[in-house]
C-alpha cells in the first residue's frame, strides 16, 4: 500500500478500477481520468458540482471503451427498495410518486459542505432523494420542475416527469438533532402507499390491507451496494446506464435555480 498526498492523478498513473470518495468538487476530474484509461469508476455522490464537470463525464463515459461508472446511492440497493417495487405492483415504465421530508442537522460554519466548491445542501445530499426518484421511475425525462427558498437555508421543491410521476420534497434543518439526519419517503402508484422512514423502517399498504410491515439495518444498503458493484466489476457487467446521469442534471439545474433566487435576494 502507498499514500500520496497529490490533489491528481500522477503522470502515467491508471488502474483497473477507481474507488473515488474525496471533497465533491474532486469527483468528477477523477472519473474522467480513469475512464479515460477505460477504467471502472466506483465514485460517491455527488458525481459532479458544475455544468463542465458534467458535460466531461458525458464525455467519458460515452468515449470510454471498456470503462464502466458506478455512482454509489445506496438507496438504489437496499432491501427497502427491492420490497417497494414489489408492493406497489408497478413495471419499470409505469409512474411513481415520491413525497419526502429530509431533516439535516446544522454544520459548523467551515464544514467543507459549506465551502462554494460543494455546491448547496441539494448537491451535498438532496442528490440522493433526487436519484432515488429518477431511479424508481426507469429515469424519464423531466417535464417541469421548480425550486421554493424558505427561511435560512430550507427548500422545498418539485419534480414533474414525462410519464407523469411526480416528485414533492423539502429540505429542513429546523427541528430536533437528537438522531442526526433523519428522512421520511412515502412512494405512490394506483392503491398502494409506501412509507419509508429513516431508511429503517418500512410500511406498505393498500385500500384493503396492510402489505408488509418491517425493518433493516440501514447500514445494510452499503454491504449490497459495494457486494453487487465488485461483482458486477470481476464479471465485465455494465455500469450505470448514460440515462442515469439525469439525476446530476436535475441537481445541476435546482443548483442554478438556487443561484438565481439568491440574486433576486
């Protein structure tokens, strides 16, 4: 094993695969190096904090050869969502709705998820209930979306796709700290209502009954996520599809809504 303290890669230096978990501004460049060496790219969200950042791992990505792009939200993997899309009945090109409320604690002042570089609290984390939505609906295009500014720094926003799902979220650091962040997902199609809280508990029903009721370890998403990423790399099997880099591109756009609204103050 050897550390080096380079901000990038050295001359030269390439690998079969890439595991890139460093500040977010760090990313992308990364990933466009390794696929550039038609590497696999295991990196954590968010995958890109600018429109050129982004537009350079379409780039990549699309000229890559043998590269493959694995972008670590753990949601995609956990046992929540494989009960979900079971319970709601749906296929892959049918809507689903999304209502959620995210509660991040306050971050000291200097925390680097406030630096400029990392882009707002919608790239630092609101990224992954933006995918996950994207993700339970196959990746549809966008038709509408639009950003609301509360007091401080909270937000609500929505999500309008073609095949006619609808995502509703607010974003809040108001409220009680004790458990740290916290989340409530409620996911909707036809009859059936899912309710994900905490990534922990989950609760699914119908006009009729209750379809299951239960719990995981949230921890556990992360084992399946790194167990089935390092599978599919020994075995050649693609990466993440080019559609799903759509859920940056939302990100990137509430990220210029947010600069706008700042502007008109």
């Amino acid at each position: 094993m050897a550390l080096d303290t380079s901000p990038q890669p050295r001359p030269g230096e390439y690998y079969d695969a890439w595991f890139i978990a460093g500040f977010h501004h760090t990313h992308a460049p990364l990933a466009v190096h390794a696929l550039g060496g038609g590497a696999c790219v295991v990196v954590e969200k968010p995958l890109a904090t600018t429109w050129e950042q982004f537009r350079g791992v379409q780039s990549a990505l699309d000229n890559s050869g043998q590269g493959h792009l694995f972008v670590c939200f753990q949601r995609r993997y956990s046992r929540l969502h494989e009960w979900a899309r079971r319970d709601l009945g749906v296929s892959n090109d049918e809507p689903v709705d999304m209502h959620c409320i995210v509660y991040e604690i306050p971050l000291p002042r200097l925390h680097w998820y406030n630096w400029p570089n990392s882009g707002s609290r919608i790239t630092s984390n609101g990224c992954h209930w933006l995918d996950y939505f994207l993700y339970m609906n196959n990746y549809c295009e966008v038709s509408d979306a639009g950003l609301w500014c509360r007091r401080g720094s909270d937000l609500a926003l929505f999500v309008c796709l073609q095949n006619g799902a609808k995502l509703v979220m607010s974003i809040t650091e108001t409220g009680s700290e004790r458990l740290g962040m916290r989340d409530l997902i409620e996911l909707r199609a036809g009859q059936v209502t899912v309710r994900m809280t905490d990534s922990t508990y989950y609760e699914a029903e119908n006009s009729a009954r209750l379809i299951r009721r239960t719990r995981v370890n949230p921890m556990d998403a992360y084992r399946r996520m790194y167990r089935k990423i390092c599978e599919s790399i020994v075995h050649g099997s693609p990466g993440d599809s080019r559609d799903s880099l759509r859920s940056t591109e939302l990100m990137l756009y509430f990220e210029d809504e947010m600069s706008r609204l700042k502007r008109k103050g």
